[in-house]
C-alpha cells in the first residue's frame, strides 16, 4: 500500500512517500516559506520525482495536531480534497505520537513522553508505551504538572523540543527515576506515514468529512480575547 504522508505541525513542512512501512521518499523545508507555499509543491515534486500520481495513492497520513495552529489548518485543507476526490481513506496522527516513532528503543518497561513546547512554560505532551500507544489522554498542561503524572514512571524516555527546553527541571524533579533523552526530537512526515499504516492495521482511518485538527488548547488569539 502506498501512502502519501503531510506534517505541518511544526516550522518544517514535510511530505513522504511510503509502501507500507518502507520509506521510499521524504521532502522537508524550512526554507522561511509559509506552509501555503510549500506544501502543494513539495507534494507535487515528491510526486514527480518518484513517477507516481494521487490515483496510485491508497492511503493518506496527516499530522493534525498539535502545534502550530495556521500549520496545522494548512495540512489538513490541503489533504482533504485529496482525499474526497480519489475516495482514499485519511489516518489521522497527532504530532506527539508522530515524535512517539523517534524512539526505537524496544524494552516494554520504558515510557515514551512526547513534549512539545507550547511556550509560557507550557508543553504539550503524550505519554506512550513503545509500540507507540498511548497511555494516558495527551494533555497541554504546565511542565510542573507534566512533570507530578510523570512521576509515577520508573523509566522514561523524553523526545520532543519541549524535552530539550526543560531538561533541567525534568532531571532535577525526576533525579530517581531511570531517564533517557533521545538526540531525535524533530517530527517527520516519515514518522507520520508510519504511524498512518498502523493506523490502518488496526482499521483506525477517517475519511475527508472527519478529518479534525487537534488543538489541546485556545489559540493565543482566542485567550487574549477571553481575558
């Protein structure tokens, strides 16, 4: 099965190609282009570089969340015509399972958290077992109170740019615990396609019309106009 997989969730705009689980093309940009400028390009050129179309398409993967709000609605706009007009099947990823899949580290007694920085002190985050499923509800909370429901993990692997901001209070109130913190903390679309599949093994898809974007919390516009 081929799937075309969208992250716009960070600074990068990213698309991949997959078969299955086996990666046959990636395209990143960070080039100070908005998304709504490289995305359809990429997806063109990824494309066109690998001979292929829409129609050969089976299955389209898309990162909806959370991070960048405009990315985010930019990702998923673009993906769902795709996916009405050749009637393919959408796995829905959020970003934070999507760094999930940077930890290959296989011991079943670890837990992966996910952190993304949602800035004021804030993180995004999601913690998982190593086959990537989650095992509490993703959360956007301040880092100290991350920080308490991650106490109750012996062992824990960090990922995610908000691990790297805040690894001085997460080591200093994690000091007993076995902690490891991965030199991969960027999202991919790679990752996205991945995650898409095993979305599709366990018949988790959406289609064009259910496709929703995954916020955690307000825009910064929204609460500034609530206070």
């Amino acid at each position: 099965m081929k799937i075309l997989a969208v992250d716009t969730s960070s600074k990068i705009c990213a698309v991949a190609i997959l078969e299955d689980n086996k990666v046959i093309d990636e395209i990143k940009l960070d080039n100070g282009k908005t998304h709504s400028e490289n995305l359809m390009p990429i997806i063109k050129e990824i494309l066109d570089k690998n001979d292929l179309t829409l129609k050969d398409m089976n299955l389209i993967a898309v990162s909806v969340g959370p991070g960048s709000f405009t990315g985010i609605r930019i990702g998923i706009a673009t993906i769902k015509p795709m996916a009405e007009v050749y009637n393919l099947p959408v796995a829905s990823v959020t970003s934070l399972e999507t760094l999930a899949r940077n930890i290959e580290n296989k011991e079943k007694d670890f837990t992966i958290i996910s952190l993304i920085d949602a800035r004021n002190n804030q993180v995004y985050a999601g913690f998982f077992d190593t086959e990537y499923n989650l095992k509490e509800d993703e959360i956007a909370e301040d880092i100290d109170e991350v920080l308490k429901k991650a106490g109750k993990y012996s062992k824990i692997i960090f990922v995610g740019d908000g691990a790297i901001i805040h690894k001085e209070k997460i080591e200093e109130n994690l000091k007993d615990r076995n902690i490891i913190f991965t030199k991969e903390n960027n999202q991919s679309a790679i990752n996205t396609g991945k995650i898409g599949y095993k979305k599709f093994l366990e018949k988790n898809l959406k289609n064009a019309d259910t496709i929703l974007p995954i916020y955690l919390r307000k825009s910064q516009a929204e609460r500034l106009k609530n206070k």
